[in-house]
C-alpha cells in the first residue's frame, strides 16, 4: 500500500493495522494524519526528494535520473524534463529545481516545488 500522507510525503508500508498496535518502522497505517509518529517511521518518504534529502533519508547518493524544472528570469517552464544524473553538473543551479526520479509518484505536479 502507498498512502498519501500529504503533498510531499507518503507511506511505504504493506500493511494496515489499529492504532494500538503502531510499531514504528514496521507498519504502515491508513490514517497516518492521526500519528505523530509518522515521522521517525522507515515507512515514512518524501514523495519527491532532492538528491541532498535522498541522502539524508536513505544514507546513500542518489545516482539515478532526475527531474529538473527551470525558472529562468521568471519565465516558468511547463514541464519537469528528465536528465541523467551525470548531467547535473553541467545545470545552473539557480532558480532551477532538481528532485529524484526515484518514487512510484512519477513527475512532480506543474507547480509543485522542493521545501
């Protein structure tokens, strides 16, 4: 199961329990808005992460194929297009928004943006 927990995160888990038997980092629930625990959880993911917060959420370098959306000089792009991660380097980072194309979400929506 996959539950959406919010615009920018999700569950992982497979299984759906009762309140009273949450284990954090082996179940996923059906109403994570209720738990707080949600967020120490394993389960827990961001729908759409930066490589930085990859990184940080899974303790190794993302080294597959990302999803770059420009902002240049106001004018917004229309879509998120797909690089290969060896072509990251050659992107100015400036007003430009890069995120894993790593989650069962597929592309980020025309107007979201990382945190």
């Amino acid at each position: 199961m996959l539950t959406e927990i919010d615009r920018d995160f999700y569950c992982s888990g497979n299984e759906t329990i009762d309140k009273g038997l949450l284990e954090i980092g082996k179940y996923g629930c059906t109403n994570l808005k209720d738990f707080k625990l949600c967020e120490s959880c394993s389960l827990y993911h961001r729908k759409y992460p930066t490589p930085e917060q990859f990184k940080e959420e899974y303790g190794e370098e993302w080294t597959g194929a990302v999803y770059v959306y420009f902002d240049m000089f106001g004018e917004i792009d229309d879509e998120w297009e797909v690089f290969e991660n060896e072509d990251i380097a050659t992107i100015d980072t400036n007003d430009t928004y890069i995120v894993c194309a790593c989650t069962p979400f597929g592309k980020p929506p025309k107007n979201w943006r990382p945190e």
